[in-house]
C-alpha cells in the first residue's frame, strides 16, 4: 500500500474542557452466571476525554468543504472539495498522533480507479489511514472506519453543494475523536483508524484497502465500521438517542463447508461473534447507548465499507444510528412543500455522536489490549451427553472462558472460567447449546469468543 506523510501539531482540546462524564454511570446488573467484562480504568479515562464539542467542530469543518464527492478530486481548490478535506484529515491525524510517541503513523491508501461505464473517466482515490502500532507483534490489526466522501442527489455531480453532515461527517469526527481518545495508550493490538474516499460510488477505497491487507498477509482481527452515527430523531419526530444499530453478516457464502452449516454455525460467524462482544462491552462501558444488535450483512438497498472486510473474508460490523431519516441523506439541500432536506449539520445529535463514538472507543481498547482469540474444537465424534471442548495455548492469556446459550437465543447467557487450561469438558448436551471459546489476561481483557469447530471424523 502506498505509504506517504509524517506528524506535526498538536492536541487541541484537553479532557476537562471537553469531557462528558461516563465513569459515573454504573452499568446494569448481571445475572449470575452471565458473561461479565471487566471495566479497566484505562479505558473508561479514554472515554471520558470523548468531547460532543469537538466532534460538532470537525462535523462542521468537514461540511465547510462544500462537497466531498468522490469526482471533485480533480478541483484545484485547497477549500472546497474532497482533496481539500482529505488533507485536512491527515492534517488532524497529524496532530492526534503527537500524543502516541512516536507510535502513530498517518498515510494515503492511494491509487487509480479504472473508468466505468458510470464514471465515464479514471478517478484518483485516496483513503486517510492513522495506525496506532500496538506493543505485541504477533497481534493483529484491529480496524476502526468511515468513508469522508459524500453525495448530494446526484452521486455523480461534483460540484454542487453536498454537506455529507451525517453521512458520513459524523463517522469521521467519530474516527478522529476515537484516535485522539486512544493515542496515548499502549495496547498489545495495533489499531488503524480509517477514512476511506470513494464509499458512495461502490465501496471503491475500502475494498482497496482490504484487498491490499489481505494480499499482505495482514491479519485483521476485525473490523469497526461506521457510517451514519450521528442522528437521534426519527422520521416521524421520535427521538431514538439511546440505541446503537450494529449490523453483522452471517457466514459468508461458502465459508464452511455445509456439514459444519448444518450443526449450528450460521448464526456464530466471526463477525457475528465480534457483535455480541461489541455488545458486552458497551453494557460495561457506555450504558447511555444499548447495541441493537441486527443480524443481518446491512440494511435493504444499503451497503457499507464493512463489506469490503467480510468479502476477502476479515471479520467486520456496521454501527449505524437507531433510526435514519432519508430526507437528510444523499439529498440536494432545499425546502420543499415546508420540508428542509440535505444533510446538515442542524439534524445531527453530538452528545448522542459521542457515546456512539465511545462505545467504539471502549470496544477498540478493550479487544486489542485483549490476547488473541483462541482456536477451538467441539468433540463429535461419537455420541454422549457432555461436551468437550479444546483449544490452543494462546500467547498472554492467563486464562479461557466458555461460553454458552441457547440454541435460539440471540447472545451468550452463560460464561464459566476454567482456569489455565486448553480442554474442557461441560456436562450440557452438544446437542442442546451453542458454544463459544474467548481467552482472557490476567487483567481480565476478553477476547472476541471463537466457534468451536466441530470435530465429526
Ligand atoms: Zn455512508
């Protein structure tokens, strides 16, 4: 991947000034055998310095560039324009990344994108990438996202006015408040905060960047995508400021093969393992917001960057916010029959934009100061009431946690730590409950949960 930039500046907004209180709330009590994440003070200091203040600044900055579409990248302004907000991106990514160290790295993920029949001409794609180098080589790379591109009612028009305040103006001030947020902390995964351009013409910059990681060997641990986090009132006036939507595909098509599809994988893809952990801890950490959890790759008609993760086979969800109003998405800004429509920065809920930004916050920090998951096998190959499960040796984990649920429940009902082992023997039927593996620190930072695969021959 093309890798050009470097770091200047500084931070500009210290965590007193901008600072929405989330320690103070306690979150809901557990069931007794529930899966429980422990809170670290680490991160829940992060979450305090997420500022709705700033996160207003930089949505309203981005809007300042009058259209981010994908096709203006040929105007020459340095105000107006995709390139003009691009560097402005990396600019702050510069700044941020004065708080790491040394450990934050900013780069393009440029290259050509070869005319279509719609385009009629190449265009010149380039993605802004941040990377917060984790302290253990051997972990992954766990990747936060947005598209900074936008559309009004002409995905192709490239010079009229397109605010792009919610989509995706919210993701990105939610993708730089989360950099600032977790750049002074030393995690063991290495984390990439991402603005891709070209999301609205076809997924262009992100299927660019995940192609490329995959072809490099990358391991991507998962992927955090979000797009359209910033709003809290419904279509028809309701007021939707507690709820988070969290989309997750099922296996991909062809993943596994279909004797495992038929004992009860579908519903335990690893992207929809890493939702249910998303879920755990947003209860420990951001109770103002409740993950929606919906099973499903996107919504009808609708498709985001987290595909392009999913299709070269990384694990990835979408947070997108509780209920949308499309007269404020990919609409020329004017007043018709009363109605304003356009996306601008008047509709958008910052206090609600911040605790979608720090349950973000709280998932990144706490999967990557996690150990890697483990890699788990269920024992089938004959008949019996209990069930055994075994795994690997995982590097920094103190211990591992089973999981299980229900056949037909949506999300873990209950966890057991079996201590420092790597075989297990449950006396519950196979046969009967869904099981999942996770790994655990000596401080208590879980892993996503692995599927065991089953073991039939
Ligand atoms: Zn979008």
């Amino acid at each position: 991947m093309p890798v050009r930039l470097a770091r200047v500046g500084a931070l500009v907004c210290g965590a007193a000034l901008c600072a929405i209180p989330v320690t103070a709330q306690t979150p809901p009590a557990a069931a007794s055998d529930a899966p429980v994440i422990t809170r670290d003070p680490q991160v829940t200091q992060a979450l305090d310095t997420v500022s709705p203040a700033r996160l207003r600044a930089d949505d309203e900055r981005l809007v300042g560039f009058g259209t981010r579409n994908a096709l203006s990248e040929r105007s020459p302004s340095r105000t107006r324009g995709i390139i003009a907000a691009r560097d402005w991106i990396a600019a702050r990514f510069r700044e941020i990344a004065q708080a790491s160290g040394g450990r934050m790295t900013v780069a393009f993920d440029a290259y050509v994108q070869p005319a279509t029949p719609r385009t009629g001409r190449p265009v010149a794609v380039s993605s802004v990438v941040a990377t917060l180098r984790g302290d253990d080589p051997q972990r992954g790379l766990w990747v936060m996202s947005s598209h900074f591109d936008d559309c009004n009612g002409d995905c192709k028009d490239p010079v009229g006015d397109a605010p792009g305040a919610d989509d995706n103006g919210s993701a990105v001030s939610g993708v730089l408040e989360a950099a600032r947020a977790l750049a002074p902390l030393h995690l063991r995964g290495t984390l990439a905060f991402v603005c891709f351009d070209g999301e609205d013409q076809g997924l262009w910059g992100s299927q660019h960047y995940a192609k490329t990681l995959r072809a490099a060997g990358v391991r991507v641990e998962g992927n955090l995508n979000n797009d359209i986090i910033g709003a809290s009132v419904a279509h028809d006036g309701r007021s939707v400021n507690d709820v988070a939507r969290v989309f997750s595909e099922a296996l991909p098509l062809g993943a596994v093969p279909r004797t495992v599809n038929l004992i009860g994988t579908e519903n335990d893809s690893p992207s929809r393992e890493l939702a249910r952990a998303v879920r755990e801890i947003d209860a420990a950490y951001v109770p103002a917001v409740q993950d929606q959890l919906i099973y499903r790759a996107d919504r009808f008609l609708r498709g985001g960057d987290q595909e392009s993760f999913t299709a070269v086979g990384y694990p990835a969800v979408r947070f997108v916010e509780g209920a949308e109003n499309f007269d404020h998405q990919h609409q020329n800004v004017r007043v018709e029959n009363g109605v304003q429509y356009g996306d601008l920065p008047r509709f958008l809920d910052f206090e609600y934009l911040a605790h979608v930004t720090q349950l973000n916050v709280a998932a990144l920090a706490t999967l990557a100061l996690a150990p890697a998951a483990p890699v788990a096998t269920l024992a089938a190959k004959k008949l019996g009431y209990d069930t055994t499960l075994a795994w690997n040796v995982v590097p920094a984990a103190a211990s591992y946690e089973v999981l299980w649920r229900r056949t037909d429940e949506p999300t873990w009902t209950h966890a057991k730590n079996m201590g420092n082992v790597t075989t297990a023997t449950l006396p519950l039927s196979k046969d009967d409950w869904i099981f999942g593996v996770r790994s655990l620190d000596a401080a208590g930072h879980a892993s996503v949960a692995t599927y065991p695969t089953p073991l039939l021959r």
